[in-house]
C-alpha cells in the first residue's frame, strides 16, 4: 500500500504516477455525487484523482478540495487538484496540474508548491523535455483520440507518446478520448480519462475495463 500524502512523495515517484488516472467533470461529477462515484472508481482500481472546475471561485470549492484531499489520502490515491495553483499551495495539496494558461508561472509555483505536478503538453515533445528539466514530475500528452469533454482539443499523434519515453525520464499521461477499445494502443505510464469513467452508473466496471483493455 503506498501511503499518498504530502509527507510521502518523492520527486517522480514512479511508483505513485502509474496506472488509471481519473478527472472529475462538473456535469458528469456533481459535487452531490462525487465522493460515491470516486469510490465506485477506487473500487475498479483508479490510482490517480484530478478534481477539475472551470467555474467555481477557490472561496466555494476550498472546503470540498480539501474533503477530496483527506479522502483520496485515506485511500491512498494521489489527489491532484487542476489549474489553482495558489489554492494547492494553500492548502499543501498533494497533487497540482498546470495547463497552458498556468505554466507560464512554473518555476515560481515550483518552488512554492511542495506535491507532485504535472502539465499538459499537448503533442509538444520539446515542450514536454523542457518541463521536465525544470522540475515537472511528470507530463501529459493529448488529446490522443476525439474527445467528447474537449471537441476542440489539440490532437496529438501516437507516435508522440512513443518518442517522448526515448527522451523523457519523469512519467507521461495520455489523455483525450481514451476507452477500453483504444486503450492499448497507448505507450505511457498514466491513463486520464473522464467520460469513459464517469458518463454511465457502472463506474467500478468500466475502471475494471480500462485497466485490463490495457493489458492486452
């Protein structure tokens, strides 16, 4: 069992930053629902949860972040809030990830943040090395298939993911449109997913699924 807590994590702790990495969505994810559904996926085997919100202020998610937090902790799944840094510094979260609109602050977040943090580099390798070298404990590639959360989204080719682990020595997640029919095609450490997860009742299953389509 790996005890996740801040006190725990090591500097691209392998061992944490692997397997079925699960994203909350406000539709799919209400905050009336969340703590089931993430013990429904906790059940199925998730690893990894990123509580994600595009639209509430810190001030009216900070205590439900930290209800996240405790309970990912007292499971020992990594918790990884998206986006607000200065809400994970607050709070001495576990877990921050920063996409495009956040990573032009990186070294100063790196050097307050103490958890583990990732960033979104799209279908950018260089991008991703660069991060990497300045204190990145892992990186995410995407959107690797069409997406229902991200229509719009940065499309980035397979092979990405296979020229990155050449290169990069700290974790890769893919991302984007991933299920259990495309799953293993994938070469990456962390599988995010959110509507392959959440959008049906049977969330323990479709965890199971993901993860052994992965084995195949």
């Amino acid at each position: 069992m790996i005890n996740i807590s801040i006190s725990k994590i090591t500097k691209h702790n392998k061992e944490i930053l692997k397997g079925l990495y699960g994203i909350s969505d406000n539709k799919l994810t209400p905050h009336n629902t969340i703590f089931k559904q993430l013990q429904m996926a906790i059940d199925g085997g998730l690893r990894i949860f990123q509580y994600r919100d595009k639209i509430s202020s810190d001030d009216n998610i900070q205590s439900l972040v930290k209800e996240l937090q405790d309970f990912c902790s007292s499971q020992n799944i990594l918790f990884i809030l998206n986006d607000r840094y200065k809400l994970a510094i607050k709070l001495n979260l576990s877990g921050l990830h920063l996409g495009k609109d956040e990573i032009i602050n990186f070294d100063s977040i790196r050097n307050d943040f103490k958890g583990i943090i990732g960033v979104s580099c799209y279908n950018d390798i260089s991008m991703a090395y660069d991060f990497s070298q300045r204190g990145a404990d892992y990186v995410a590639f995407g959107s690797m298939f069409e997406s229902k959360t991200k229509q719009n989204a940065i499309k980035c080719p397979l092979n990405i993911l296979q020229e990155a682990k050449k290169i990069i020595q700290i974790p890769i997640c893919a991302i984007g449109g991933i299920t259990r029919y495309n799953v293993h095609l994938l070469e990456c450490d962390m599988i995010a997913v959110i509507s392959s997860l959440w959008e049906t009742n049977t969330i323990t299953d479709n965890a199971k699924n993901l993860i052994n389509s992965r084995l195949l």
